[in-house]
C-alpha cells in the first residue's frame, strides 16, 4: 500500500484527537446535564446550555488567529506536545470545580480548555496533508472525522454515566445513592494523560514559516486571510463547512433536552447523542470512500439534502419511547433513527469541504488559513449558541420542533453556497 493512513504520525494524531475530544465532551455534556436539571439548575437561566456552548466557543473565536500563526511559526509536532502538556492542569482545575460544587470554577475549567484545543485546531488539521499523500486527504479526513466522533460518542456517554453518578436523580421509589464528586473531574485527568501518551509518537514535522511575524491583533489574521480567500473558491467553501457548525451547535443543544421530552435519564439522553455522534463518523468514513483518491465536492448537494429531511422529521413526528424506558428502547426510537440519518449526511456534507480546505490553502500559510476556517466555524458556533439561548423559551416544552427552523436553513443555506460554488460542485477533483 502507498497510502499513509496506516503510518505511525497519521495513527499518533488520530489518538491524541480522540482523549482530547473525548475530554471537551466530557467537560461540556456534565456541565450541560447539569445546568438543564442537576445541581447547578436555573443559575444560567432557561436555555442555559446554550450559554455554557457560547463560553465554549468564545476562545475559539479570540484565539484561533494567534493558533493558526503558531502552528505556521513552529513545528506542528510541537505544537501538539505543548496543548497537550497544557491540558492536564487544566483537568485538575476542573476537578477542583466538580468536588467543590462551584460552578464558576468549573466554567473558568471550560473557557481553559477550548483555549487549549483553539491551538490544537489548526496544527491537527494543518498537519494532515504532511503525514499523508494528496491523494488520501479525503479518506484521512474521512477517518479523522469518524475517529472524532467515536469520541464524541465515547465522552458523551460518559458525561451522561457520571453525571448521574455526580448528581444522583431519586429513583422510581425515591430513593437516592450516594453522589460521587470526584468523578467527572478525576475522569478528565486520566483522558488528559491518555491524549498525552499518544501525541509523544508524533513524528517530526518542521515549521511552515520559521520567520513568520505575529500579529498582534487576532482579528487582523482573519482579514488578511479573508482577503487572500475571496481571490479564490476557498472563501465559500469556507463559509459553507462553517454555516454546518451553525446547524449541528442548534441540534447539539436541543438533543439533551429529550431528558424533559421523553422523561428520560441523563444516560439515556447520551445515548442519543451517542447515536447522532456515530452516524457522523459513519457519514464521514463512507464519503472518504466514495470519494477515493479525490475530492468529491458532489457529495456536498446529496449531505445537504439528507440533513434537512432528517431535520424536518425530527421536527415534525411526535417523538415516543414506552414508559420507563430501557437504553435500547431509546436507541431504538423514532428519534434514533432520525438522528442517525442526519449524521450519515452530515459526513457527506463536511468531508469533501474539509478535503478542499486543507487542498486550496497554501503550504506556507496553511496553519493561517485553517485557524481562520476554525475561528469562523466557531463564530457560527457562538451564533447557534445565542440563536437557541433567545428563541428556546419560543418553543416551550417541545423544544425538539427548533429542528424544523434548523431544516428550513439547511436548504436555504446550501442553496445559496452551491450557487456559489457550482463550479466546483459539479467536478470530482478540485484543480
């Protein structure tokens, strides 16, 4: 085979994303269990979650700049050790906010670490195109992206187990067992180490631009690289792989709150995150094989579609379980399936915009680029956050009908981008 998927620097840097996003779910989904109906209930305000996903996204936005250059500046491989090294301090940080109760600890432990991943974001995917051939990025990303949200499965679960362990909910007979406090936070400490473990076999890359000047405005980054951008395709294909972070932040929020739709637990709640989570990895994977040793840019209208179906669906069908359901009801639900099928086309509409990305952007400016496409996607982000933090209290207790205005601006948005990017939309390579 003269594909490096198999090689030890592509299979390092899928490890150490995998603790790492792994971790960031974590963190984020005992938080959000816990501000909808646990222990810290109502301090944030009704929609509150949303404003734990705009503290969340923030740093992105702010730092994103400065990471892209730092990644251009240095050694990715360094890079990587660096935010890595970082983050188990920050996970103590966090333990200290979960066994004390403290919120406010426990948030300032979130802004900590979405810095520390803002400057993990561009060396990741910067880093790509040097650890395989042009003609794999579809499959790398394909890959990187299913292994990305086998994570986000994995941490999610695992935010639902521990957070029903944190904060116990009384049973059927009202009956409560004993809280363990330590847990979330010692859990991020070990995942911490883990991502640690794995980013040491990294193998060495060097500096895109050794003389490279920083610039002290973050924002400054933006333009120039917007600028250099709008000469090019590659502007709208960047706004087109950020308007779907608009989209999946607005079905990242609403999912959790099934808790209250189909009176289920916080587990059985992950469980259909779990399941939104695999199918994106699923989607991602099978577009990375579509596509071969090319960028497929078809596949962009055919995700876009299926997403706003599924959207519609989830909006629309009554969702059900029985009662008192077990975990396998749930994820043999209505819902399920629906959330499966809107993951499967999410991979189809991210992979090949994500290929292009990294294809169109110049070696020497790579890292610029792509911080600039992670700060933008988390501006749509932070957009998702405040959107749902404003309209939730608009759709009562049947939140899950939010996914209807997310299908309406699925079409329109794609429409829009496709026109845009027609020329590319219809060709299997780009040139």
């Amino acid at each position: 085979m003269k594909s490096k998927l198999l090689k030890r620097g592509y299979i390092s840097l899928i490890c150490t994303q995998f603790f790492g996003a792994a971790n960031d779910n974590l963190l984020k989904g005992v938080l959000t269990f816990m501000v909808i109906d646990g222990v810290w209930r109502g301090k944030l305000g009704d929609g509150g979650q949303g404003l734990v996903g705009l503290l969340f996204t923030l740093p992105f936005i702010l730092l994103s700049g400065y990471a892209g250059q730092f990644a251009d500046r240095n050694s990715k491989r360094y890079v990587s050790v660096l935010v890595k090294v970082i983050e188990i301090p920050i996970a103590a940080i966090a333990l200290l906010g979960f066994w004390t109760g403290n919120l406010w600890i426990t948030l300032g432990a979130l802004i900590a670490l979405s810095c520390q991943s803002a400057f993990f974001g561009p060396a990741k995917y910067g880093m790509i195109p040097e650890l395989v051939d042009e003609g794999d990025l579809s499959r790398a990303n394909g890959f990187i992206n299913m292994m990305t949200n086998i994570a986000v499965i994995a941490g999610t679960l695992l935010a639902g187990e521990i957070a029903d362990r944190y904060n116990p909910l009384p049973s059927s007979d009202g009956s409560v067992v004993d809280a363990l406090p330590w847990l979330p936070g010692v859990a991020m400490v070990l995942l911490a180490c883990a991502g640690l473990i794995a980013v040491i076999f990294l193998v060495k890359l060097e500096p895109g631009d050794k003389n490279l000047r920083y610039t002290a405005n973050p924002f400054k980054t933006y333009i120039a690289a917007i600028k250099e951008m709008s000469q090019t395709p590659l502007l709208m294909v960047m706004l087109a792989w950020g308007y779907f972070y608009l989209l999946a932040g607005l079905a990242l929020f609403i999912v959790p709150e099934y808790t209250v739709v189909l009176n289920i637990d916080r587990s059985q709640a992950s469980v259909l995150m779990g399941i939104l989570g695999l199918s994106i990895g699923l989607g991602s994977v099978v577009a990375g094989l579509i596509s071969g040793h090319k960028i497929e840019p078809r596949l962009i209208p055919i995700g876009a579609l299926g997403l706003s179906v599924f959207f519609f669906l989830l909006g629309i069908v009554k969702p059900s379980v029985p009662p008192d359901p077990t975990k396998l009801q749930v994820a043999l639900s209505n819902v399920s399936l629906f959330l499966l099928g809107a993951g499967f086309f999410a991979g189809f509409y991210i992979v090949p915009l994500q290929a292009l990305l990294q294809k169109l952007s110049p070696d020497d400016e790579r890292g610029r680029f792509l911080g600039t496409a992670n700060g933008v996607s988390f501006m749509f982000l932070a957009a998702a956050s405040l959107l749902y933090w404003v309209i939730k209290p608009l759709f009562g207790n049947a939140p899950q009908r939010i996914f209807i205005l997310s299908a309406i601006m699925m079409l329109v948005g794609a429409a829009f981008f496709l026109f845009k990017l027609r020329r590319l939309a219809f060709t299997t390579e780009s040139k």
